[in-house]
C-alpha cells in the first residue's frame, strides 16, 4: 500500500467544508422535522377541531330527534283525542238523528199515516234532515207534505 503525499492544510480545508456541509445538513434535516412535526402538530389540532365540530353536531342531532320523536308523540296524542272527539261528534250525531227519528214517528202517529207508504215516510224524514228543517217546523212541513202528495 502506498500513501499519496497531501497537503495537510488542503486536508483541513477540505475536513472543515465536509464538516460544514454536515453540519448544515444536520440543520436542514433538523429544520425539516421541525416543519413536519410543526405540520403534524398543526393537523392534529384541526383533527381535533374536527372531532370537536363532529361531537358538537351529534350532540345537536340527537338532541333534535328527542325534539322530534317528543312532537312526534304528541302529535300522535292528539290525534288520538281528534279521533276520540270525532267518534263522540258521530255519537251523538247518530243520537240526535235517533231523537229526531222518534219524534218524527211521534208526529206521524199524531198527524196519522194518510196513505203514506212507509218508503215515502223515510223519505220525508231524509228530507227534513237533508234540508235541516228546525224541529219546530216539521209539524207544518209534514202536514204540507202530505197535503202536496
């Protein structure tokens, strides 16, 4: 083996630049580390932020469906009572059609049949309905309708 000759200040000059291009790619490698660590810190905050936003609008979207599902429930109460109210209307309906109907057989006994069929019967009693006649016209609406037929 055989040692070239060298100049030991060229060897220093060029140790000091080989040591200084390290050095300054320590720096660089440090500085880009720093700058994904710095963006790596920065993504994590808005990760966060996210997940923060995201738990904020599942807290408000559950607290809306409870909204929901409560007026859905009430709205189905009500309901239930329109349809409780709407049944005792019909009721009673149907009873003051059943008083009218006995009343109206009241006064047919009283006037008398006079050849009347009981088809015609019904059908002056739907007419008097129909027509919403007040009960205290039928007497002279009957005695008319029978005179008319």
């Amino acid at each position: 083996m055989t040692f070239l000759p060298y100049d030991e200040e060229e060897v220093n000059i060029l140790l000091k630049k080989y040591n200084q291009q390290t050095s300054n790619l320590i720096i660089e490698e440090y500085k880009e580390k720093e700058i994904i660590s710095l963006q790596n810190i920065d993504s994590q905050l808005k990760y966060e932020k996210l997940i923060n936003k995201a738990s904020d609008y599942h807290c408000q979207i559950t607290t809306l469906k409870e909204f929901y599902q409560g007026n859905l429930k009430e709205k189905e109460s009500l309901e239930k009572i329109n349809q409780n109210l709407n049944n005792d209307i019909n009721s009673l309906q149907n009873q003051i059609i059943q008083i009218k109907q006995l009343y109206f057989n009241e006064l047919i006994d009283k006037i008398g049949e006079s050849g009347l069929s009981l088809e015609n019967l019904q059908e002056v009693f739907l007419q008097l309905i129909i027509k919403e006649v007040p009960l205290s016209s039928w007497k002279e609406y009957l005695i008319n309708q029978y005179f008319s037929i």
